[in-house]
C-alpha cells in the first residue's frame, strides 16, 4: 500500500524491511519482491540472496527461485540448478523446483 502512495519511500521501506534480519524471512522475502516488481534491481539481487542462503528455511528458499523465475530473472535457471545441486534440498524442494520451465538445464 504505502508503495502505490509514494513510490520512492515505499520502495526505500521495502528495502529496509528486506534487509532487517530482525524481520521474519518471508516478511523479507516479500518485501525484496514488493521491490523487484517495482523494476528496482536490489529486489531480485535480495531474491538471489535469499535463494542462495542455506541458513534460510527451505521451503524460502524454493520460493525465492520462483519469484525470480516469476519475474524472468536472468538468473533464475542458475540459482534453481544450484539449489537443485544441494545434497540437503528434499524431495518435496527438488519437485517443486522440477515444476519451474526452466528448472531443466540447458
């Protein structure tokens, strides 16, 4: 909401939010694609971030990759078969992964 009333603060309250380790990691998660769908590059650098981060929740982290491949990011297929790799990943993570068009390498 306060996005879609000032623009410039809301994406700058989005990115604090994204940023605050205090905040729940899907709240953060949110925000950093609240700010991505706003065409701000630092929203899917924090998307990377969190897909990336074995200390984040599992289930976050596949949700990550699929913001990103929801967003058409560049480096979606990358980060999804780097996640895909990982030896810990469940079976319920790699399906949900398989699910992605470009959870397949090429």
């Amino acid at each position: 909401m306060v996005v879609e009333t000032d623009e410039a603060y809301g994406i700058a309250r989005m990115k604090a939010i994204a940023d605050d380790l205090a905040c729940p990691a899907r709240t953060r998660i949110n925000a950093a694609y609240v700010t991505a769908l706003r065409r701000d590059p630092r929203g899917a650098e924090d998307l990377l971030r969190f897909a990336r981060d074995p200390d984040v929740e599992e289930r976050l982290r596949v949700m990550a990759v699929h913001l990103l491949a929801e967003l058409g990011h560049p480096s979606a297929r990358t980060v999804c078969d780097e996640l895909a790799q990982d030896p810990n990943l469940s079976s319920r993570g790699r399906k949900s992964l398989r699910r992605l068009p470009l959870a397949q390498s090429s």
